[in-house]
C-alpha cells in the first residue's frame, strides 16, 4: 500500500509532514495515521505492486526473516498478538486504541527505547520486546496552560482565581480512540512528531503552572486522556504527592469509553478528585456519526460504558468526586427529543448532576457546520432543565449562560 493524495482537496496545510511521524512515502507501512489525521480528507491508501524486501528482526529473544514496510504492531499481530480497541487484559492482547502513536498504550521495547508499535516501521536489525510491564509508561502531552473557563468537570460556581484570571491549568493528551470530525484539539490529538513524556515530568511542569498561575486546580483532557492506564494512574499519583494540600483539585476531563469501574476505583485511590465525562449521546446511531467509529459493536461498548462510568461515580462517590457532564448540540445530527432522552436519563442519576451542553462548531473536518446561535442554546436549556434538571449549563458564542 501506498498513499495516494487528492489534490482537489488537499490545502497544503503540511499537518501530515509535521505532526505525524512518518518514515516517508517510499517506505510508507500503511498504517493510516496519515489518513486519520487528514483535516482535508485528501489523503487514502492505494495497493501497490512493488514487493517489500525481507529483513531480519529479533523479537522476544527470537531472530526472524520478515517482510519489511510494515508496522511492529502488523508483525506481531502475524506472529499471533491481538490488537484490540477495548482493554480486556486477555493473553498477548496489545491495547492499541489510537493507532495514531500519541497514546502509547501499545508501546513496546525497541532498540531499548519505548516506542509505540502502531507506527513505528520495522527495521533490518531491530531488537523488539514486548514485556514493557517494568518500563516507566511514557505519553505525547502538551499545551500546557491556564484556563479561565475550564472543562466540563469545572464547578462552574467557582470564580477566577490570582492576577491572572484562571480557574485552573491543564495539558492535553495525544491520542483518542473516536475520530469526530468536530474535533477541537485535533492539533494535538493526532500529533506523533514529537518527544513523550514521564507521568512525572508531565506531573512537575503542571504543578509548575499552577504555581505560576495561582489556581488551585490541575487538569489534563486530550485526545482521550485515560487510553494509557499505567501512565493516567502514575501521574496522578505524582501530581498528589507534589500537591498535598487539601485545596488542591486533579480533573480528569475524558469521553469515559473506556473507563471501568475498577478504573476509576483506580483514579480515585491515586487522587483524582474532579471529573468530566463527555458523553456523545444516549443513542447508538447518533452516537456513531458523531465519534465516527464504524464497528457497531465496538461504539456501543463504548456508549455503554461511558453512561455506566457516570452511574458508578454518583452512585459510589457522591461526596468524594465531584464530577459535572457534557453533551453535545447542533441541529446536524442531535434532535430536541434526543436531548430530552439525555436529560430523562440524566435526571434519573441525580438532578442536581451539572450538565454542560456543548454548542459544536466549525472544527477539524466539520468546517462546513454551523454554529448553534443564542437562540438555540437557550432552547437547549429549556429542555433539559424541562427533564427536571437543576444544574444546566449552555457554552454560546457569547459564553457559558448559567
């Protein structure tokens, strides 16, 4: 496979050079994150006729012969790895939710260094181990900064704190497993172009923008924030212990697809202490046109555990975790009886549950979208506080109404 680009569509924009840690068009391995990140659209794969060379690897103490222009994560799902879009911990299963290589859930050793096997081609003479259960985990996060509004898990009672004018900071995760085409970070989401991180050095440099900030709150969103475990877990065990004190708060803003409730039994016990669910929708097919996950089955894994994961906080942490919700407008693809829906199941959970509805606009691969007006959004409220919620929140182009 090669990739083939659509000049018709494509605006130069060099994002795919840029961000993306490609090993060229000549030895191009197929393994999309090229196409995934395309804002244009511009950008497919064509078979092509040219036959790889082989080379040699050795693999878990194992010398082998194999084709080259693939990526590690192809070779070892050939030698009987199971890649899997959702964690089941199953025997050589390699998690690999992003295929992008920002998350690095799937990394593995090569040549002794931590790399992510979804993108990385492999070599003539590569060493490749895959236990990298005693490694430290390693991320792409950046964009660091202070936030004068916050996520959907900011109470939004609280007001700007120190000469600065921020509710909190927060840095943002490479790597998501939706591809919605309304993607605001996208920028960072698909970024793999660059050097990954400890969970202590990220840890350190937003405690040091908390200092420098004066807020009390620390936040980290994506991409998906939550796709690298081991890593999501170590850095919020290092930001407590670099912030002890009992007025400092650790957000995790997330689309909760995956999160568990042994995962968040997990986030809690290491300190976590706000949270900010992203629901997409209460319905299936909504639910997919917006994440632009194909696999039917695997979209309604996910929709089933994100609603869950907000159930077992209110249900298991009602004073201990604050947690706040988001969900989704514009008249393109969610409805006022959709939202009703939202708010019905909402309501059920807890009333007084802060809910964020978000006014999608032009992004990423939606440029042609409309933004809700003034007008719509305060609609928007009126149904869902018509649901019987009390704690409904609108972002508008003129800001968040109350």
């Amino acid at each position: 496979m090669k990739p083939q680009i659509d000049e018709s569509r494509c605006t130069n924009c060099n994002y795919c050079k840029s961000a993306i840690k490609c090993p060229g068009e000549e030895n191009c391995t197929a393994c999309g994150a090229c196409i995934d990140a395309c804002p244009q659209l511009a950008r497919s794969l064509v078979k092509e006729e040219k036959q790889p060379s082989l080379i040699t690897c050795t693999i878990d103490h194992q010398t082998m012969h194999i084709p080259s222009q693939q990526t590690v994560l192809q070779v070892l799902e050939s030698l009987g790895f199971s890649p899997t879009r959702f964690p089941t911990n199953e025997s050589k299963e390699i998690f690999t939710p992003c295929r992008t290589g920002g998350c690095y859930s799937c990394a593995v050793l090569i040549n002794g260094q931590l790399e992510p096997s979804c993108i990385t081609p492999v070599m003539d003479g590569m060493i490749i181990k895959t236990d990298v259960e005693k490694e430290r985990p390693k991320r792409i996060v950046s964009g660091f900064q202070g936030h004068s509004v916050g996520g959907v898990g900011t109470p939004k009672n609280l007001s700007p704190r120190g000469s600065f004018n921020y509710l909190e900071v927060a840095c943002f995760s490479a790597g998501c497993l939706y591809r919605c085409s309304t993607c605001q970070n996208w920028n960072i989401t698909y970024l793999s172009r660059a050097t990954a991180k400890t969970p202590l050095e990220v840890a350190k440099k937003l405690t040091m923008k908390r200092k420098t900030y004066q807020v009390n709150r620390m936040a980290i969103s994506g991409g998906e924030s939550t796709l690298n475990r081991k890593w999501l877990i170590e850095f919020v065990q290092n930001l407590r212990k670099l912030n002890p004190d009992q007025a400092a708060r650790i957000h995790i803003d997330t689309n909760a697809a995956i999160l568990t409730p042994e995962y968040i039994d997990e986030l809690i016990a290491a300190g976590m202490t706000d949270i900010g669910p992203d629901l997409k929708g209460i319905h299936l097919k909504t639910f997919m046109e917006i994440i632009q996950v194909k696999n039917k089955e695997l979209a309604r894994q996910y929709l089933e555990t994100s609603w869950n994961a907000v159930k077992y906080i209110l249900d298991n942490y009602p004073e201990k975790v604050f947690i706040g919700v988001g969900i989704p407008y514009n008249e393109a693809f969610m409805t006022f009886e959709e939202l009703s829906d939202i708010g019905n199941a909402l309501v059920k959970f807890d009333p007084k549950i802060q809910v964020t509805a978000l006014d999608y606009r032009p992004e990423f691969r939606a440029r042609n979208l409309e933004r809700p007006t003034l007008e719509e959004m305060l609609r928007v409220k009126e149904v869902l506080m018509g649901t019987g919620l009390k704690n409904v929140i609108c972002q508008t182009p003129r800001g968040h109404i109350k």
